[in-house]
C-alpha cells in the first residue's frame, strides 16, 4: 500500500524514517475480481433474459394484432364483394 503524499514528504525531509518496501502502484488487471464478479454477470444475464422475454412478448403481440387485423380487413373485403 502507498504511503500518502504527505508521509512521503516527511520521509524525503527526513523527519520521518523510512520503513518497509513501498509496493508499486497495481493496475486494474491485477485485483482479485472474484465472487462480485460472478454476481454482476448472473444479474446482468438475468436481465438480458428479461429484457429478450419481454420483446418476444411484444413481437408475440403485434403478430396476434396484425393477424387478427388482416383477417378482419380480408373478412370485410369478402362481404363487400358478395354485395
């Protein structure tokens, strides 16, 4: 863990003494991700999941409406021509 600016000024003054090996900076690449990881990927999956169930739902509607809609308008075309 670094020191902070404020410790390390006091070091380099002198005030302070130096103790320990300071580790270097880690980059994001080398934390430890584990379990919360796993749980942000099985929320956002099940979401996705959500999300793809409501839009076949919606598709399954607007085909149910265009069906129905075009056997009316046909139905109607068939009475008019009978006239």
């Amino acid at each position: 863990m670094r020191p902070p600016m404020s410790r390390v000024v006091n070091m380099l003054v002198g005030e302070i003494e130096f103790s320990g090996v300071i580790s270097k900076p880690s980059y994001l690449t080398d934390w430890e991700i584990g379990e919360s990881s796993d749980a942000i990927s099985r929320n956002l999956t099940a979401q996705l999941e959500d999300v793809k169930n409501l839009e076949m739902q919606k598709v399954e509607e607007n085909f149910f409406l265009y069906s129905n809609t075009s056997r009316s308008m046909m139905s109607n075309e068939i009475q008019e021509e009978g006239r």
